[in-house]
C-alpha cells in the first residue's frame, strides 16, 4: 500500500513539473546544449526561438550586428538609444510600450538594466519574454556576453557556438592591429576621459583594456570601476587624453586640467563615444583610432620588398575587368571572384594564407586588416568601398613585421 501511494505522488508531481515548466533547457554557463530549444540563460528559459526581438540596449544592438544577417533578421524594433545606421528603419519602442512591441511581432526583449515591475508585468501578460544581459567587464567575459545573446536568438548549440566565435573574431582583429604596432622602449602614457567629474577607462574595465591593445599604457589602470579622480589624475600626467565629442573644450578650459602634459602639449583627442561604449565592432574602431593617433605611421605602408622609405608606397591599379567591383564578397562564399580578391590581397601583403577561392575566417581577417591599414570601417565584408580601394592605385601595402 506504502508503494502504490508512493508511486501516486511521484506520478503527481511528473505531471505538475510538466505543466509547471520545471523542466529547463540547456544551461548555457556550462557551454553550448545538445539541441537549440529550450535554452536556459541565467534564471530564463526560453522554449522556442523568439518570433522577433526588441533590443532596448545599444551594446546589444551592436553585439547583434557583429554577429551578422542571420541574428539582425531578428529585430523587430529598438529603442531610441540604438542609434546604429544598419538599425535606423528600425521603429522605435521604449520599456513600457509591451503591446506595441507584442504587435510588431517580437517576443523577446533585450535590456541591460532591470524595467519596473509595472513594465515587468506588461511584458508578461503580453506574453513577451525579457532577458537581463549586463555587459562584458572584461576580454574574458565578452565570449559570455556574446553566447547568451547568440544562445536566445538562436539557440544553446547555433546561438551559443556563432556567440563564441564572434566575440573572438573580435579580440583576434584587436590582437591584430596590437602586433602591428611599433615597439617603444619608453612607453606612451596615455587616459581616456568619460568625464572630468572622476570617470575614466579604468584597468579593471573591458574599456580600460582597449588602452593596452592600442599599444598604450594606460595612466588610469590603478582605478576601479571607471572612478579615476583628478587628482590621480594630475599624478599620473598622460601624455596623451582621449575623450568623448564635446569634453575636449572642458578639458581645456578647466583650471585643474592645465597642468597635465597632454594639455600644454595639445594632445587631446575627441573620439566617437560609442567607441569606448559598445561592445561590437565599435572596439576594434576605439583601438584603431588610438593606436593610429599615436602612432600614425601605422597608416604608412612599404614597398613589396620590405624597405622603408619613410614614405606612403603604392601599388599599382589593376584593371576593374579582373573583377566585379560593384558587388559584395563575404564569408560563407567561393568562387572566382574570391580568388581573384584574395590574390590581389596576397599581393599587397595582407594574406597569411594559401588564396583557396573560399571567403572563410582567415580571408576575413585579411579584410579587416586591409580595412584598418585604409582608413576605411573594420567590417570583415568586401563591399564595393571595400573591392574598389582594393584594386586602386593609391591602396596601402601590408606593413611586414
């Protein structure tokens, strides 16, 4: 009798875990599931992939965008934070527009701070799903970022694994323009100011880190989270200060300030803020526009046989007939087309690879680098831009190390 009332409630309590949801998904902080769905991120679990997506945190939007068309297909709307050109046909929603968002055919939310709980139980009742993600406070914690975003848009193996190797295409074209940089017996110091009110990129930050990518020591590594005061600031004397658009004039005129190096020597330089904000793609234009301030003969290339000649070399044009120029080539694909670029970029140094006719993650690479060493937008995609500056004649050599 004891063993049949036994077996009851076991049974009983299968059937409540059921239609209770007790059964989670795949718990991504171990690493990637078996299987997409269900998928459990933190204390979320998602059962299936999510309709559409509303992204209300421009570092999300811009990890999305990094990770390529396959996860931006997803978004439904944004928030007017997300100022990203690729987002801007985007309808704009805030927090508290649940049935808007719901009517627009999302249901997953992206945010990085907490709603209130009014706006919690809209979201709820309209059946949409909110996922909490805080930001990377480190290179090591980007590949966590990056998997759970990629882990909720797609799942706990392709979501989780097109996480990862995102996150470190990233670092790797970072760790790129950081062995590209020339080496300096006497280091240049070097702050990036958020503020004058005590906030700057501080050496426990991912932020901070970009610094020391650039080739750069940063006067601000001793501070934590972002508090840096100036006083400390005084002590350390950059030589150099980077600050967001519109500080640069404060710096200069504040009486504090006039002691520092970096201004008696006129070396203040206003960067695009999302570049030190962002966790995309923006980190690889944050340490391309340091290293390149600093050391601007980054941007200077050499002749094909590797002597320097102080000066910027060329290479000739080649003939557009060699290649489609008004086209884009990008990873995934093979062909002719792929060869020719990839011969042409073996030509000028940037290939580290046999050219194979296959756009895969070491010609991408050698796309970033051209992009970076032109001046032009790290993307890793040839674009039109990207092809006709190419096969120009005032395109700049791979500097050989």
């Amino acid at each position: 009798m004891l063993k049949k009332c036994l077996a009851v409630l076991l049974s009983a309590a299968s059937v409540f875990c059921i239609f209770a949801g007790c059964s989670r998904g795949a718990d991504i902080s171990s690493g990637a599931g078996e299987k997409d769905f269900p998928v459990t991120i933190g204390d979320i679990t998602l059962r299936n992939e999510p309709s559409g997506v509303a992204v209300l945190s421009p570092n999300i939007a811009d990890i999305i965008l990094e990770m390529g068309s396959d996860y931006e297909i997803c978004l439904k709307a944004k928030s007017a934070s997300c100022t990203q050109s690729d987002l801007s046909a985007l309808p704009n929603v805030t927090a508290g527009d649940a049935d808007r968002i719901k009517s627009l055919g999302a249901s997953l939310v992206f945010t990085d701070s907490a709603l209130t709980d009014a706006q919690q139980s809209a979201m709820e009742k309209d059946g949409i799903t909110v996922l909490t993600l805080k930001s990377a406070s480190s290179r090591s914690d980007l590949s966590r970022l990056y998997s759970e975003v990629g882990s909720a848009l797609k799942g706990a193996k392709t979501g989780y694994e097109k996480g990862k190797s995102s996150a470190s295409s990233v670092l790797e074209t970072i760790d790129d323009i950081t062995r590209m940089v020339p080496q300096n017996d006497k280091p240049v110091t070097v702050v990036y100011l958020y503020s004058l009110e005590g906030k700057a990129a501080t050496g426990d930050t991912l932020a901070g880190s970009l610094i020391q990518a650039a080739g750069l020591l940063n006067s601000a590594e001793s501070g934590q989270g972002s508090s840096f005061s100036m006083k400390e600031l005084l002590l350390a004397d950059p030589q150099y200060i980077f600050c967001p658009k519109g500080l640069k004039a404060k710096i200069q005129s504040s009486d504090s300030c006039q002691k520092l190096s970096a201004v008696k020597n006129g070396k203040i330089y206003e960067m695009d803020p999302s570049f030190m904000e962002l966790q995309g793609g923006r980190m690889v234009d944050a340490v391309s526009f340091m290293a390149g301030t600093v050391y601007p003969e980054l941007l200077k290339s050499v002749p094909a046989d590797g002597t320097s000649s102080g000066t910027e070399s060329t290479s000739p044009a080649v003939s557009s007939s060699v290649l489609n120029l008004d086209q884009t080539l990008k990873k995934g694909m093979k062909s002719d087309d792929v060869l020719k670029m990839q011969n042409r970029l073996d030509k000028l140094g940037y290939m580290f690879l046999k050219p194979t006719g296959l756009y895969a993650g070491g010609t991408e690479q050698a796309v970033k680098d051209f992009q970076y060493l032109n001046g032009m937008t790290v993307t890793g995609v040839a674009d039109p831009a990207t092809l006709k500056k190419m096969f120009s004649s005032d395109v700049k050599q791979k500097k050989n190390s």
